[in-house]
C-alpha cells in the first residue's frame, strides 16, 4: 500500500469507531461502505484490522470489540477512542497550518465542516492560532481529488490528461462523472468517457492536469456503474487470452495480476502456467520483457514473436556493447 494509500486508510479507521458509536443498533455494511465511499469487500478489511487495534496490553478487554448480527455491525467496545483529544501547543499549530492549507484546495466538498474544526481549533490553541504563514505544497493527487470532488457536486463534466499504463502513453479526452471510489489504496473516478463512448476506471494518480467544465454532465443512459466486489481490472470476456509459463522468481505475477487459472508446471523447475486477458497487448509485451527471462509466453502467437523479437534486439544492442568495451 502506497504512503497516500495507508494515510486514507487511517483516517477512515479513526473515523469508524465514532461512526459506529453513533448508531447504537448497528448499521448495515453497505450503507456503511457507501457513506465511506468504499466497496464492502474493502470496508470489511477495514474493521477487520480494527478488531486488532486498541490499548496497551492487546489482550481480552483491551482490544476494540465489535459485533456482527446477519449484514449489520456495531462497536460494543471503543477502546477510549470516545474521549476527548488534548492536543499538546505544537499539535494544535500543526493541525491549524494543515487545515488552512486544506481550505485553499479547489473545490474541497467539505469547506463548511473545516472551517468549523478550524475555528475551533483555533479558539482552543489561543496564541498558536497566530501561526506564521508558511509555503506548502500540496499533492498532485489530492488536487485532482478536490476537482472532481467539485465536478460530481456541480454535476459538470471534466476535462483530463490520463497517464494509459497499459499503452504506456498520455491522452486528452472529456468525461462525464459518475462516482468516486476508493479501492486498494487508490482513489478511482468513474466516468463517462466520450472519447472511448463507455464507462472507464480513472485513477487519480495517473491524472496530469483535470479541470471542471461548464458545460453539465450527462452520461448517457446506457453509463451503469460497475460492481468492483472482484476487483478494479476486470477484462472483457473477449478480451485476448495470454497464456505465460512462469519461473519460481516470477510466480508473484499469479498474485498481483488477476488471472484466470494457475496451473504448477515442472517445465521450468517449480514454475507456474497463468491464464490471463487483457485489452492491449503491448502491456503484456512489456510485463514479459520486464520479468527478464523468467516467462515463456505460449499464447498468442503474435505475442511470442514480438518478445522475441525484443528479445533478439536486446541481445544485439548488448553485443555491440561488449565489442564497443573490447576496443
């Protein structure tokens, strides 16, 4: 999980416990999921690591407790979590230095609620409030957040350079919003894409410039969201099928790549034979390339000879390397 990833993560932990203090009867996973803006599957990882924290001891007493009760959970335990924070002076400077900076942020969707813990904040520190202004850079990431956060608010349409890794190349195009998501770490904008005429997957950290349009969105009425219970990637069912052979230092790619079947092969030793799809071809070109001779590609054809042919042109330039050293 990424730096940005871990911290989005916490702060959706921390505020799991009070959420959940304040519905005493419980509250049904999905409503949860969806007030979070995460899939079920990940909200479920979520209070699963919330189960192993709590106070010092980590023993029966000490841990936050929660109960399950058919689709529906509720915090029967919250470890103190319900007490109030005391800041010490430099923690109130430093929480009042980040929430000015977050109020400049384009189209933040919850001005209202910082200023409030800004002023409040503020109020509490006394003399700290009267920080002097400092220059800070905000993430490209969350900038991109910001704005689409204010696009799906004004329900306009946006338009983004996107980083394709599969095609390994930047495009322009203009998108009709859908909907946030926050999957495995990364945050996801579902869209309208009328260059492509469908419903796409953006991830926000491949985002290079995005700005708000005028004009409104309209996605049209064939835009469905996409059930992400299995996952992000899910190719097409006509999708080309790449068949690898793998070597043991490379069996990983079975487990970060979703494949279709996994078969331990003795050709190479301790290797593994995956069934992947995938819409572009030049990206499993170069995931082979990139396991340096730890895959055999079987299928398709066409794959097989352009990594050879990679592979031949590799071999000479590191040829004429050698007889360049040997002069």
């Amino acid at each position: 999980m990424t730096a940005s990833g871990t911290a989005d993560r916490m702060t959706r932990l921390l505020a799991l416990v009070p959420y959940l203090t304040a519905r005493p009867q419980g509250v049904p996973l999905a409503e949860a999921a969806r007030d979070f803006g995460v899939p079920e599957r990940q909200l479920r990882r979520d209070l699963d690591l919330l189960w192993m924290c709590g106070l010092p001891g980590y023993g029966p007493g000490d841990l936050i407790d929660l109960a399950f009760e058919g689709d529906r959970v509720r915090v029967t335990f919250t470890a103190g979590m319900v007490r109030p924070l005391r800041l010490t002076t430099d923690e109130a400077v430093a929480l009042i230095v980040a929430l000015r900076t977050l109020l400049e942020l384009p189209g933040l969707a919850e001005g209202e609620a910082v200023s409030r813990a800004l002023a409040k904040v503020s109020a509490a520190a006394g003399h700290a409030a009267e920080v002097t202004p400092v220059a800070l850079s905000v993430d490209a990431r969350e900038q991109a957040l910001a704005v689409v956060r204010e696009a799906l608010e004004r329900r306009r349409a946006l338009h983004l350079h996107y980083y394709v890794p599969t095609r390994d190349e930047r495009t322009e195009r203009t998108v009709d919003p859908m909907r946030l998501l926050f999957v495995d770490g990364h945050w996801y904008l579902e869209a309208w894409c009328r260059r492509a005429e469908g419903v796409r997957l953006f991830r926000l950290d491949r985002v290079d410039d995005v700005v708000v349009l005028d004009e409104p969105a309209a996605p049209p009425p064939q835009a469905t969201e996409r059930d992400i219970d299995n996952g992000v990637y899910q190719p097409e069912p006509d999708a080309p099928v790449v068949r690898l052979r793998l070597a043991r230092p490379a069996r990983w790619v079975a487990d970060y790549y979703p494949v279709e079947q996994a078969t331990p092969v003795e050709d190479p030793p301790g290797g593994l034979a995956v069934v992947l799809r995938t819409a572009e071809l030049a990206w499993a070109r170069r995931l082979v390339a990139s396991l340096g001779g730890a895959a055999v590609v079987d299928e398709p054809p066409e794959l097989a000879a352009q990594v050879a042919v990679d592979a031949r042109a590799a071999l000479a330039r590191y040829g004429g390397d050698e007889q360049h050293r040997g002069r």
